[in-house]
C-alpha cells in the first residue's frame, strides 16, 4: 500500500512532466504563402427603431456576382453573430453545396 504522500509526489511529478509537453507560448508566424481564411463580409447600420448600431454577417458564394442576374436563396440567421452560430451555419451550406452532396444550390435560375 502506498503512502498518501508519495501518492501526491508521484501525481505532482506527472503533472508538472505533462506541462513541458504541451507548451503555451505564442502561436507560429504564418509562412509567406498563408492567405486569410474569409468566410464574409460585415455590414454595420444605424437602426433609428432601435437607436443603435446593427451589424450584419454576410455569407456570398463564391463567384457572386452583384451585378449578374442571377436570385440566390437567403437565410436570415437571427443571433448568430460572427462569435456564434454563423461560421456554423455557413460550413453546414458549404458543405450542403459540395458536387457530391447537392442540397442546397447557391444559385436559382432567374424564372422569365
């Protein structure tokens, strides 16, 4: 049977062994080659109603065209600020668009 004090040594010991393995420091520069990871755009207004600043997360799909005529779905994601729930909700679109999976088109032919 083992002491109550060696046991706390022995657990001290691993411990203090585990932190030199997992370091905390500052993170790597990006090599030269890195490109920002961007998944929208931020859009800031003035809501009179609520007399406050508004902001808004904008997801485009790639090859968006403002000018193109084309009608793209929309989602409206309410509280899902950029810390929340939109980088979710734009990979389960991204994903959804994938060739192989084709659930969710980016674009929807215009009806003339």
């Amino acid at each position: 049977m083992t002491k109550p004090g060696k046991t706390l040594s022995i657990l001290i010991v691993i411990v203090l062994c585990g932190l030199g393995v997992c370091p905390q420091g500052t993170a790597p520069a990006p090599a030269a080659t890195a490109k920002p990871f961007v998944l929208g755009v931020v859009e800031q207004f003035r809501s009179g109603v609520l007399n406050e600043n508004r902001t808004l997360n904008i997801y485009l799909p790639p090859g968006y065209d403002e000018k193109a005529d084309v009608r793209y779905p929309v989602i409206y994601l309410l509280d899902g600020s950029a810390d929340e729930d939109f980088i979710h909700v734009v990979g389960i679109v991204q994903y959804n668009n994938f060739p192989w999976v084709k659930r969710v088109p980016f674009h929807v032919p215009n009806a003339r």
